[in-house]
C-alpha cells in the first residue's frame, strides 16, 4: 500500500533519474524504470519449521534433485522472506538429494555487491551421497528413506547395500508405526 510521499518520490526519481544518480553514486547513464510490485512474485519454500512458541527460530530444508543455475538466489529469497515475515533468524539448509544436483558453485555461501552495498548469505548443505545411511536409519522413521540415497559403506555397492536398508525401513515401519501410515 503506497504511502502520502511514495508517489510524489517515484515521479521525482523517474522523471529526474539522472539527477539521482548523481546525488547518490549511482551508474551513469541510461536507466530504465522496473516494476516494482512484487505481489507477482511467488516463493514458495519447500518446508519450513518453526522452533518455540512464539517462534524464536526457523529452519528452512530445501530439497534439490536436479541442477538449477538460480538456486543460490531462491534459497537467499526464502530466507530473506520468512526474515521479514516472523522477524527470527533463519537457518537455510540445502538438501541435495543427488549428484546430478551439485555443482562447483555451491558453497553454501553466496556473496554480490554493487554501489557500496554488500549482501552475504550463508547456506548448509548436505550431499546425501557423502552421508553414512547409518545415521538416518538410526534417526526418526521420517529420515530413513533418505537412508537410501546415502553412501555405501566401504567395500560395498549401493545395489548390495538397497536390500539391507529396505529391510531394515521394512522392519522398523512395522515394529514403530501405525499400518496405514507404513503403507
């Protein structure tokens, strides 16, 4: 909702953006006038928790199975979002599910600067295919189909490792869960 001098302030810059670019540092030349609505814009994570009541903390687990040259920036734009939502720090942790969605470029961090202005952004990642399934069949019966997607212990292929997982998933769901959520 605009506010009294919004308007005023637009048509100023817009109709004098040289003159703003002088006073305040920036590129000279031409500029060119970007909508600025961002109700347009979705972002839409893939799971956020929330921790306390009220909510103290978020993490926020994106899950990647695929590369995406724009990851980087979405995952910087949740957390930027859910900042200004609940007003609580914000943990972005990045869950690649397999190789094929890595790249050189992940760092879990993601720096840019222009005009005097710095954003820095930091990420955990998780590489499931360096991870022990050990620890995810140890954990909750919600992690241990990620146990799948793990490293096979040394010595061992992943096709002679899958049937000892399954049959562990197998066994727990029934020793620990009720039958319609194990099926």
């Amino acid at each position: 909702m605009p506010h009294p001098f919004d308007v005023t302030m637009k048509e100023l810059v817009i109709g004098h953006a040289a003159d703003f670019a002088a006073a305040f540092g920036l590129p000279s030349g031409v500029s060119t006038e970007l909508n600025v609505d961002l109700s347009t814009l979705t972002a839409a994570t893939d799971v956020a928790l929330g921790f306390g009541d009220p909510v103290s903390e978020i993490a926020d687990l994106n899950f990647q199975t695929g590369p995406d040259p724009h990851l980087e920036s979405r995952l910087l734009l949740y957390n930027a979002a859910l900042h200004h939502r609940f007003q609580v720090s914000v943990r972005s942790i990045l869950i690649l599910l397999r190789p094929s969605a890595d790249h050189p470029s992940l760092t879990g961090e993601q720096v840019y600067s222009g005009g005097g202005g710095r954003v820095e952004f930091r990420y955990e990642i998780v590489r499931l295919w360096h991870e022990s399934p050990e620890a995810f069949l140890r954990g909750g019966v919600g992690l241990m189909p990620l146990a799948t997607l793990c490293q096979p212990p040394q010595g061992m292929t992943v096709e002679e490792m899958l049937p000892g997982i399954i049959d562990e998933i197998g066994r727990r769901l029934t020793a620990e869960v009720a039958r319609p959520e194990a099926v």
